[in-house]
C-alpha cells in the first residue's frame, strides 16, 4: 500500500505510525527533561539576569532553521530532517557539562534550538503523508499525545536526578534519551515520493522557501495563542519556588498529562466539526488559565493553572496542525508546516524574551506577565472570529476547516 497519497490508508495505527509517536515521545522527553533546572543552572554560573535568553535563544534558532527543515522535507525526504533535529539534542545535551560558564550555555541554548527546528516539520510531514485527509486532527492528537508523555514523565525525572546525581548525569540522560529517539526511526519507509539527495544548493533559500502562503492564517493564530507557552516556559520555575513547590517540574507535568487527555477526543471533533471553530474555543481556555496563574498565591490555584493550560493546549495544537495541512497543497507540506513552526517560535521567542526582560525576578511583576500572555491569546480569538474568512486558500473542503 502506498503510504504517499495521504489519505489512502484506512487506519492510523500502523507500525511506521507507532514508531515515529515513539520517537517523538523520547525527543520531547530529551529536550523537555533540563528545561526546569535551566534557570537555576544559569543563575549558579552567574548569568541570572539573562534566565530571558534561555528560552529566546533556543527558539530563535528554531525559527531560523525552519525554510531549511520545510525545504529539505519537501526535498531530501522526511527521515534525513529528524534524523538531523535529534542529532542535535543528542549533542547539544552532552556539551552542557562540559561548556560550563555562561556564554558557552547560551552558546548550547542557540544551537539546541536546531532540533525544534527540524524534527517536529519532519515528523507532522510524514504523519500527513500516512493518514486519511478526514483523520488528520485525530492523527495530530495521538502524536501530540506521545509528545506529551515525555514532555510531562521527563521534567520530573530530570528534576529528580538532578538532585540526587547532579546536573551532569541529568544532562547526559537527556541526550541518551535523544540516542533512543534516533534508533527507533532507524529501517522506518521513507513517504517522500521521490526524494532527492543532499546538495550544499538545497539550502541556498530563496524567497518562496521562507513561508508558504496558505499556511499564514495558521500562522496567525499560532503568534498570537503561544506567547503563553513561552511565558509559561520562562516564568513557572520561579513562580514555583514563589510558591514553595520544591520540584520545579510539577507544573510541567500537570499541564501536559493535562494536555494529552484531551488531544485525542480534541482532534477528532476538529475532524467532525471543523479546525476553526476548535481554535476559538481554545484560545479562551489558554486565556483564562493564563489570568488564573496571575493570580496564583495558592498550590491548587496554580495546579489549576496547569491543568486548564494543559487542556486548552491540548485542543489547540492537533487542530492548528490538522489546519496548517489543511490550507496547504501536498508537494508543500514540509513548507507549510515550516511555516507554522516559525510562527511558534516566534511567539515562544515573544514570550520568554518579555518575560525575562520585564520580570527581573521581582515577583510583584508577576502578574501583569501572564496577563500580556492572556491579552495575546484573546487577540487569537479575534482574528478567527473578524478577519479569517473560511475556505481563503483551503487545499481541502471547506467544511472540515470551518
């Protein structure tokens, strides 16, 4: 059966499929596993004022590799771009303990950003390749799922051999994790119907290969809904310590286990009824859980933060993937997709960078942080509602992206 038509299969659950959710599920868990103690991390070298950068940096570059990781998908194939996006992490996570002083993080934290960069447009590529069109949201959902499951078990176990092993092993599990990752694509199909070798030409980027035009009102909504991620990101170790929670991963793995019980059912109602009608109710949840954590002085409040960033994330990403695919023309799928991812670094990037700049680890600010973020995501909710007109650009039929 050929897994290229994108819709030709009948069922999600085929074995390429479960293997890639495996992998993806152990590249977030690297990744996602040193994220909570970078703060500290950074803070002990003596590069406290730049916490900011730790999240900025990483998505800066994730950014700037994406016309490459979209161009080289739609190019080269699916495999060789997560191959290179792991490789990265297993590097990058291996040289922490040895670049040990604060420019030489900062150096790791912008080169680690190449794996975002390359892997998750590789990976939703080929999830598009080997699904039914009417499944995508589902397919998103499940895969979203497996990256939930090592972004929410790992920065707890992180968090856990940090302090009973050190920061070291912590680093070196991570990239352990990322070696996994890469065994487990190994002797997968390629769906690239015809993918082409590697030439140093393939990344000269021209002005068609920074960003697919379809795909830019999924763009939209992904600025203005994810400037909560990259607050969340920068802000919740230090609002945990605020709040005396001793491990800096709690949050991380309330929203996420929050996160993947609502992916599935999720995905299959933007199936049924439609992406942007999802969206919009997702923008609200992000929202309201972002004012909730403003005013977390409490641990079930701020549980409850987690829980309901969790469920509105959990709704917004297999739609605004499903969604991106949608809008966007089979042979430009890893471009599309590239754009998307952009758009997410973009906002990631907004996000940590104000919330490093205005913070300042003065706690009173904390709140009027993570009501810019709510702001943002509200702002998500208008466009959908007043400017995006529906079936502008749409590669498929209208009533499955309405």
């Amino acid at each position: 059966m050929d897994l290229n038509e994108g819709g030709g299969q009948e069922r999600i659950y085929t074995r390429p499929f479960l293997l890639l959710c495996l992998s993806h599920a152990l590249f977030a868990g690297s990744f996602n596993m040193i994220v909570p103690e970078l703060p500290a991390y950074l803070e002990g070298m003596g590069g406290g004022d730049q916490k900011g950068l730790i999240i900025a940096l990483f998505t800066i570059t994730a950014g700037l590799s994406r016309p490459f990781s979209g161009k080289l998908t739609d190019t080269v194939g699916r495999l060789p771009v997560m191959y290179v996006g792991t490789l990265a992490c297993v590097i990058c996570s291996a040289f922490y303990p040895v670049l040990h002083f604060v420019n030489g993080f900062l150096l790791l934290r912008f080169l680690h950003g190449f794996s975002t960069g390359f892997k998750p447009t590789a990976t939703s590529a080929y999830v598009a390749d080997t699904v039914p069109a009417g499944k995508r949201g589902e397919a998103m959902g499940i895969l979203g799922i497996s990256l939930s499951l090592g972004a929410s078990s790992a920065p707890l176990l992180g968090s856990w051999v940090a302090s009973t092993a050190g920061l070291d092993a912590m680093f070196y599990l991570s990239s352990g994790l990322a070696v996994l990752s890469i065994m487990v694509l190994m002797n997968m199909p390629e769906t690239l119907v015809t993918p082409r070798p590697f030439s140093w030409r393939l990344l000269r980027i021209g002005k068609e290969d920074l960003y697919d035009p379809a795909a830019l009102p999924a763009g939209i909504v992904m600025v203005f809904c994810y400037v909560c991620y990259g607050v969340v990101l920068t802000m919740v170790p230090d609002l945990s310590d605020h709040l005396g929670v001793s491990n800096r991963g709690t949050f991380f793995a309330i929203f996420t286990l929050s996160s993947a019980s609502t992916r599935i059912f999720a995905g299959r109602i933007s199936d049924r009824v439609g992406r942007v009608p999802v969206l919009k109710v997702s923008a609200w949840v992000l929202a309201f859980s972002m004012v909730l954590m403003a005013f977390a002085d409490r641990f079930w409040v701020f549980c409850l933060g987690g829980i309901l960033f969790g469920f509105g994330n959990g709704i917004f990403s297999p739609a605004i993937n499903a969604w991106t695919v949608d809008l966007s023309a089979p042979h430009q799928r890893g471009r599309a997709l590239a754009t998307m991812y952009i758009a997410l670094e973009i906002a990631i990037g907004t996000g940590a960078f104000f919330s490093g700049w205005y913070f300042g680890s003065q706690v009173e600010r904390m709140p009027t942080v993570f009501l810019f973020a709510a702001f943002f995501s509200i702002l998500g909710w208008m466009y959908l509602h007043f400017f995006w007109k529906p079936g502008s650009g749409s590669k498929v039929p209208t009533s499955m992206i309405e």
